[in-house]
C-alpha cells in the first residue's frame, strides 16, 4: 500500500470505528470480541527429564495395551496379532502425582532378520536409553527360549527389571505366573494389561526404584515448537527424523508403512531446538481404512492437534498425487501452520524437475503462501534449510496486527477495491479485529454480506502488506444492521 500507517493516528481512528458500531445491534459474542486481548506466549526454560520406563518383549505379549492401561487411554495402536509396533515410542505418563516417561517399542526377537532385525535393534536402544524396563512376558504361553534370550540381553544392562507376567486376568491363573521364576528376574507380578489387574501395585514397585529425575534423559526444553512430519508412507518421514536426531531413531525400510504411531523426539538442528512428531503414512481415505491404517491415520490426526506447525513431505521421483493433495488439506484443516518439503531432490533429473514444477503450479496453486524447501532426508542435504522455513511459517503463525493498524487498512483496502454492488447495496466493513493467532483469525463486523472472491482479495492483501507466509488465515463476517431508532 502507498501510505505509511500512523500508529497513534490509526488508533484513534480505530476508535472512532469501533464507537460508531454502537449504532448497530450487537450480541454478547460481538461484545466479546471487541474487548478480546491475546495471551502473551511463555518463556521458554529447561526442566529435568522425567525418569523413563521401557516397555520390551516378544511380539503380541500385550506391551502396547499395558501401556494405554498406564496412560488411562487409547493412545498405542493395539491390534491382535504381532509386529505392529515397530518403533520406540515415548508417551508421557504420571502415577501418583510423579511424572514419567514411557517407551514402547517392537518386539524382540534374537537372530532376527529383515525390519525385524531393526525392530529388535530398536527394543535394544530403548532398554539403554531408559531408567527402568518392564519385561512382559504372556503369562499364558509361559517362558520361550526366545523370552530367555531377551532375559540375557536385561541382565548385560544393569537396569532394574520388572518381570510381567500379562494376561492373568483372573486370580486362579495366578500359578501360570509363578512359573515364570524360573527366568531368574526375582518375583513375577501378575497383570492384566486388558483389564487393569494388577497394574497399580506393579506401577507402586516401579516409582520405589526410579529415580526422581532421569539418569539417562537429557534435560527437556519447555516451549520448543513442536513439528508434524506428514506424508504419504515412504516418503522419508523417519529418514527425516533420524538424520535429525543423528540416531536410528525409527525404523526405516523401503516397505511401505513402517511408522504406525507417532513418534515424539526433541532435536536440534543448526542450533534450534525442536519437538518433531514422525507420524505413520496416510493411505487412503478414513472411512475405507480398517485395522492399523484406520488407528494410525487417527494418530496422524491427533499429531497434527499437538503440533504447532506441519511439514509436508514429498517425494519428489513420484507425481504429486490426490493423496498428496489431500494431506495438505488435512494439515490445512488443522489450522497449524505449514511448511513443503520435497524430499529425495537428490535423485531429481531435469526432466523430472520440470513436470513437478508443473505439478506444482497445478496442484498445489491454493498453498503458494507456504515455504518451500528441497531436502534429501537420507543424505542430510540442505536439511538446515527448514529451520528458516519453519521460524518463518511460525513466526506468521503468531502474528498479531494491531487493531489501530488493521482498520487503517481495511479502511484503505476499501477505498482503493469498494465491494461489488448487489441488489442495489453496497457491503461496507466497519471494523474490524483479530479475533486470535494460531493460526490468525480475523472477524469483520459490515453492513452486507461479503461474497468468496472479495473474501479472498482481502486474504491476499493480507498476506501482501503483512507477509503470512506459511500460515493459514481464517476469515469471518458478522453482517449487522443499524439499531432502529424509536
């Protein structure tokens, strides 16, 4: 715009705005927003990382139910039959006013091969990397030599271990769980995972042995942004992750939907800290999915809830694709702010790279307001890249245009581009306020209903003389009309 706002001039003009809709009937809710004052973000500062409890044992012995019957939720995806959880994967929980952290991981299995190998590899990591572990062993089947074998890999650890035995759902089974002194872990606690028997007097064991703060945690950051990493499956979501990481932090495999729940990790990246959320790939549409994909395209979502910011990745040797399409729409309806990244730039051709800029311009038209970066999860390359991309699509995300500034330019925006004439009348915005940020909303108090296309040419200028890049904005209208005089 050519004029320069005036901040103390567009205040008291804003003001004047504001009075003159004393003229109009006005609700409780309008009265609201017109008050409204936005919270001022908290102080990032360090605490000390809680203690962690690994979870570890052979496939299907019921390791992801004993750990949404501590968490008191459905939150690890629990089917009935084994290898589906295959990465670590940490939850916060809390007993008896303590904090802690949980991790879940694959099951273990000696001499495996394949993904299962990294599976078990996984397990591994998570039993060095914790405070404590509980071995789950199915109380039922009793001990296998698979069961001793993981006994031998806890004893080289030096971590206090748990023997559960799950499964025991009622008191006269209680004998099958006695069988299990003879792993040599000390006394077995019988649990039902499924029901909840026995798991408040196994948690009131384990918080006498854990430490107040973790031995083995680094201390976590309060306030980092925390990051959904979102695509299609294989598209280097958890390549993404564990080059971050600098770890093999989940498990990665060319086949296709490795990653089934959402795996939470604090990483630094060219000096900023951040809270990435690798979640399981979407595949098709909710309500055709079953099973797994169903529950974890439910995780997906629900990562996309906790997160502040989405990164959407591509892969940039295939076309972009309506799932691709349909995976920003879902980030979109989610109201974080977005970020693209196109992965695997380093196997780019030039042929290639010019259908996709194509693909681009067709397909994802509605989002060219979100940061681009090129990266190869695999390789490392540019990944430093994102960290610009995402201060910048989170700085925008918590913008806040003062009122004074935003009516000078509604006022001005109007002047310039009046509302089309409908029905013999002319819509004219009479204010206008932020109503909140993250993402940014907006609420415009007009005389007339105002139509989609100058909805969006003011979301535009929006986005011209205040940037925006990388974060949603939502638009609404309160239409009111002049108070009849008596």
């Amino acid at each position: 715009m050519s004029e320069e706002f005036e901040p103390e001039l567009d205040i008291a003009k804003a003001e004047v705005l504001k009075a003159e809709l004393e003229d109009y009937d006005l609700d409780e809710e309008d009265l609201a927003l017109l008050g409204i004052q936005l919270d001022e973000e908290e102080l990032s500062e360090y605490r000390p990382a809680p203690p962690v409890l690994a979870i570890v044992g052979r496939p299907n012995v019921g390791k992801s139910a004993l750990v949404n019957r501590i968490l008191g939720r459905r939150e690890a995806v629990v089917e009935d039959r084994p290898g589906i959880t295959r990465d670590r994967v940490s939850y916060k929980a809390e007993w008896n006013g303590r904090p802690l952290t949980l991790v879940d991981t694959g099951g273990w299995e000696h001499d495996a091969t394949g993904i299962d190998a990294s599976v078990a590899e996984q397990a591994e990591i998570a039993v060095d990397l914790s405070d404590a572990v509980l071995f789950v062993v199915d109380a039922l089947v009793g001990a296998t030599a698979s069961d001793e074998r993981v006994v031998k890999m806890l004893r080289g650890t030096g971590r206090p271990v748990f023997l559960v035995a799950n499964k025991i759902d009622d008191s006269h089974l209680d004998s099958e769980a006695a069988a299990l002194w003879s792993l040599g872990l000390g006394e077995p606690h019988p649990v039902s995972a499924l029901h909840g028997r026995g798991v408040a007097d196994l948690l009131d064991a384990v918080m006498k042995v854990l430490p107040e703060k973790s031995a083995v945690a680094a201390d976590e950051y309060r306030g980092p942004r925390k990051v959904a990493l979102i695509g299609r499956p294989n598209v280097g979501k958890s390549s993404l992750l564990n080059k971050a990481t600098g770890t093999n932090r989940a498990v990665v495999n060319d086949l296709a939907g490795t990653t089934r729940d959402p795996i939470d990790e604090q990483v630094e990246i060219a000096g900023k800290i951040w809270r990435f959320v690798d979640t399981a790939g979407i595949r098709r549409r909710l309500h055709r999915q079953q099973g797994v994909d169903f529950y974890a395209s439910l995780r997906t979502a629900a990562a996309l809830e906790r997160a502040e910011v989405a990164v959407v990745l591509f892969d940039v040797t295939e076309p972009i694709s309506e799932a691709d399409v349909r995976i920003v729409q879902l980030a979109l309806d989610s109201g974080r702010a977005l970020v693209l990244a196109f992965n695997k730039w380093d196997l780019l051709d030039e042929d290639r790279r010019n259908y996709l800029e194509k693909e681009i311009e067709r397909d994802l038209a509605h989002v060219d307001w979100a940061p681009r970066v090129n990266i190869s999860a695999s390789t490392g390359r540019h990944l430093e890249k994102l960290v610009p991309a995402l201060e910048l699509a989170l700085e925008s995300w918590d913008k806040r245009i003062p009122t004074g500034k935003l009516n000078a330019f509604l006022q001005q925006l109007q002047a310039e581009n009046p509302h089309p004439i409908r029905g013999g009348k002319q819509p004219r915005i009479l204010f206008g306020t932020q109503a909140a940020s993250r993402p940014p909303k907006f609420v415009l108090f007009s005389t007339g209903f105002l139509e989609a296309g100058y909805r969006r040419y003011i979301t535009r200028r929006l986005r011209e003389d205040f940037g925006f890049e990388g974060s949603p904005i939502e638009i609404g209208v309160r239409v009111r009309e002049k108070r009849k005089r008596r």
